[in-house]
C-alpha cells in the first residue's frame, strides 16, 4: 500500500481539506468525483445515438440513444420486460 505524504491541502480553490496519507489525488473526494462526473457527462453527450429495435417481444419501435446499454423504448416496455421475466423466474420454481 502506498503511503503519501501528510499535511496535504486539497487543490481545489477554497477548500481547506486536509487530504488522507492513502489518497494519491490532489484533490479531496468531493472536488475529485466532480470533476469526474463533469467527464463522463462530456463524454457520455459526445457519443453518437443509434437507432434500435425495443427489447420488449410486445413492441416493434425503433428507438434512438447515445446510451449502447439502453434496451428497451421506454420506462412502461422496460418495466414489462422486468415483470415477464419474474414471471417466467416463479413458473420455472414451481
């Protein structure tokens, strides 16, 4: 395990945090994971969309997202699909 040096400040502008000797960022955890986030949703809006077919057997629409994980065209097919595999789950236990 490294070990970095104590009485380190956080970098960020007014902030006094003194950081953790295990923390290798310049930065305290709440200036870091902002900056993080503020990345990912740059690189997230950056993305192209892409148009698909709804993961729902029910539904035919086509879709688009920048989002390569989105399955279903919205919250009321993703929501079905949920329930029809539960379904599917407790009829396979009895």
């Amino acid at each position: 395990m490294s070990v970095f040096g104590g009485d380190r400040v956080c970098a960020a502008a007014g902030c006094g945090t003194i950081l953790s000797v295990y923390n290798p960022s310049s930065r305290c955890v709440i200036h870091d994971e902002r900056e993080v986030s503020l990345q990912a949703r740059a690189s997230r809006m950056d993305r192209p969309s892409e148009a698909r077919r709804c993961g729902t057997a029910a539904c035919e629409r086509w879709f688009e997202s920048p989002n390569p994980k989105r399955l279903f065209c919205s919250d009321r097919c993703r929501l079905q699909a949920f329930y029809e595999h539960r379904r599917a789950a407790a009829d396979a236990i009895q």
